[in-house]
C-alpha cells in the first residue's frame, strides 16, 4: 500500500509501483471470437515489424515521437483482455509490467506524475511491456472546470501520461471497459484499438470445456456444454466463475468422494449464480424493476411509458427542490439583517461614546491652553509691577 511519509522522504519504490509477471500464459489459453484474434495478429505483426520499420526503413530519424507501440484492450469484463495483454509478452519473450494505482497515486501535489514517469522509466529499463489495467482509472478526460485541487492533480497526471506515450519506444497495452472515458487526447497515441466482444455460441462451447481438466475432473454423463453455452450468454470469466461454482456444489454433497460427479445440474446453478450477481450489482442504479434485467425498463409493454414517467417524477421532485433552495437564497438577506441588527446597534453606540470621549479630550487640553496663557499673563503684569517699582526708586 502507498506509505505518504516513505512517498515524502524516500519517494515509491518503482518496485511497489508495478508488478513484473514473468508471463506464462499464450494465446492458445484464451478463447476469442474471429475478428479479435485477427485484430490481435495484426497488432503483433505491429511489434515484429516495429524494428525493420523504424530503423532499417529510418522512419525514426524523421518521427523522434511516437515510436512506441500503444495499444487499447476495450471490451466488457471477463472477455480475454488480461489474459492477452501476458499472452503478448510471452509472444515477445519479455517480462509483463503490471501497474498498481494503490501505489501509483500518492496525496502529495505533483508526485502522481512523476511516479507515472518513473514507471515508463522503469519499463525502458527492463524491456518490458507495461499494462495499466482499466486504465480509464488514469487516462481518463481532463477537466476544464479547475476549482479543486485534485481536478488540476489529475489533468497534471494525464498530461504526464501522455508525453510518456510520446517518449517511450516500447509496447504498452491498455485494457478498459470504458473506453468512451478516455481523453480524446489519446485517440493518436494509441496506434490500434482491440475490440474484445462477447463470445458466441462456438466460443462459449470451448470456453466451457477447457476450464476442466481432461483426465482429472469427474463429469456426470448427462453434462452437455453445448446446450449451456446456447442457453447461457456469459463472458469467459463468467464461464470460469460458473465452473468453479459447479464444483463446489458438487463436492459439497453428502456421499462418498469417490461417487461424486459434476453434472449438469451443477454446472446450471453456478452459471445461474454467476448472472444472478450482476442483477445484484444493478439493483441500486436501477431499482427493483430494472434489477431483473435493466434494459427491461425501455423495452417490453409499457416500458418506455414508465420510465418517461418515472423520469417525469424525478424532475418534479428536482424542480420541488429547486423552488426550496430559491425561497432559503431569497430569505438570506432579511435574516442577515436580523442577525446582524443588535451588533449595528452596538456598534452605533460604541461610535458615539467615542466622539464623547474625544470632545472630552478636546475640551480638557482647550482649558489647558488658557489656563497656561492667564498664568503668562499673570507673570508678564508682575514683571511689569517690579519694574516700575524699580523706576520709581531710581528717580526717587
């Protein structure tokens, strides 16, 4: 986890900051509909020509950016996308760098990007290939409205991103399942997007079958994985969920370990699990009618009519509020005025005593000034009393 004092004195280790997996799965471990897997041998036909174009081609001597090979993984979950992204290091013979916000992000201002730099820096060093998983977690849009101070850390931090994009001439791999979320900024330094769909039928019949083992796993005679892959519309990783689920149950039964067998019964539950926990997931966006299934809300009988109504309501109850905080701004002043009413008073008061006190002053030091001058005045008559008196002894 980041440690803010170690990040403050020490800096994060770029060890902390990025996993190093020694690949070990290919693309024979994944299962995936035609037009990724073609999408995908064109991507390595990217990197294996990436040398004969820009250096014995010299294409790198008029582009100095950009020589890097960025790729976009996009697609919902459970598709394939990690898997993937190992499968080409393993295709390259390199290690799989794999970044960890937890330790990317630090609360200090300015240390993100700089530990964004230090991971490209890292990967240059190693030869290896970086993997920012849902990497709309970093790369996502910038801000325009920059009244926070996290709002200009994370445009700081994609700004970093991207002229480490630029800069960097080895393979990146960004896997999202919201690439709409991504700065278009972006669009240029990603030199081609993958699509992982759904799988279809085929694929989910293969899906199935080599999440078992061939020898090893016991399967009760009445399994038939084409029927759940036709029945069942689920990702891989749903699949391999739904698998392991199946497993558990059936080893749970109270009879003998050697009796025991996966059947079809099993394997229905644990799928059936598996798609019962995205209806969990959309129960609070959106609510009991829509938890079933929440394309439902806009489809079937009526379901237009009751979500327009129902956004109606909400807007009602919107505008409702609306009105309220109107009332309170209106009311501000009359209750600023209430409040601050005595205070003015006081302080009316407070001015007035002062300008007593200052005539006051004022009066004293004018009686000071004239009783000075009368005792001048005094001493000037007796000055004039003594030299008379003087005169008149001479002339006597």
């Amino acid at each position: 986890m980041a440690n803010p004092f170690r990040d403050l004195f020490l800096g994060t280790p770029n060890r902390a900051m990025v996993e190093a997996v020694a690949p070990r799965r290919t693309f024979a471990d994944v299962i995936l509909p035609l037009p990724t897997r073609r999408a995908l041998q064109h991507a390595l036909a990217q990197i294996h020509n990436h040398d004969l174009i820009f250096r014995q081609w010299g294409l790198a001597e008029r582009h100095d950016a950009g020589m890097g090979l960025v790729f976009n993984f996009a697609g919902p979950p459970g598709t394939g996308k990690t898997i993937c992204a190992e499968a080409v290091a393993h295709e390259l013979g390199r290690k799989l760098l794999v970044v960890r916000y937890a330790e990317l992000e630090s609360q200090w201002a300015g240390a993100t990007g700089k530990n964004v730099a230090a991971v490209f820096r890292s990967a240059a060093e190693q030869d290896a290939v970086l993997f920012f998983d849902e990497a709309d977690a970093i790369a996502g849009r910038r801000s325009t409205m920059l009244n926070q101070s996290y709002e200009r850390e994370a445009n700081l931090v994609v700004n970093v991103l991207l002229h480490e994009l630029d800069e960097f001439p080895g393979v990146v791999v960004f896997a999202t399942n919201l690439a709409a979320n991504f700065d278009p900024a972006f669009e240029r330094r990603i030199r081609t997007h993958i699509l992982f769909e759904m799988p279809g039928p085929e694929e989910r019949e293969r899906i199935w079958r080599v999440q078992l083992h061939e020898r090893k796993t016991p399967l009760a005679e009445d399994v038939d994985f084409r029927a759940l892959a036709e029945r069942y519309p689920a990702s891989g990783g749903d699949i391999k969920n739904a698998v392991l689920k199946a497993a558990q149950i059936a080893a749970s039964e109270a009879i003998p370990d050697a009796a025991k067998r996966i059947s079809q019964r099993h394997f229905e539950e644990g799928i059936a699990d598996v798609l019962a926990a995205r209806q969990v997931m959309g129960q609070s966006l959106f609510g009991e009618a829509g938890a079933q299934d929440p394309m439902s809300l806009w489809t079937g009988a009526g379901g237009m009519v009751e979500a327009q109504d129902a956004i109606r309501d909400d807007l009602s109850a919107l505008a409702a509020r609306v009105v309220e905080v109107e009332d309170t701004m209106l009311a501000l002043p009359e209750r600023w005025e209430r409040l601050t009413a005595p205070h003015a008073e006081a302080a009316r008061a407070l001015g007035a005593r002062a300008d007593e006190m200052g005539a006051r002053m004022a009066a004293l030091e004018e009686g000071g000034r004239r009783e000075r001058r009368l005792a001048l005045a005094l001493s000037a008559a007796a000055l004039l009393a003594s030299l008379a008196a003087l005169g008149v002894a001479l002339l006597g």
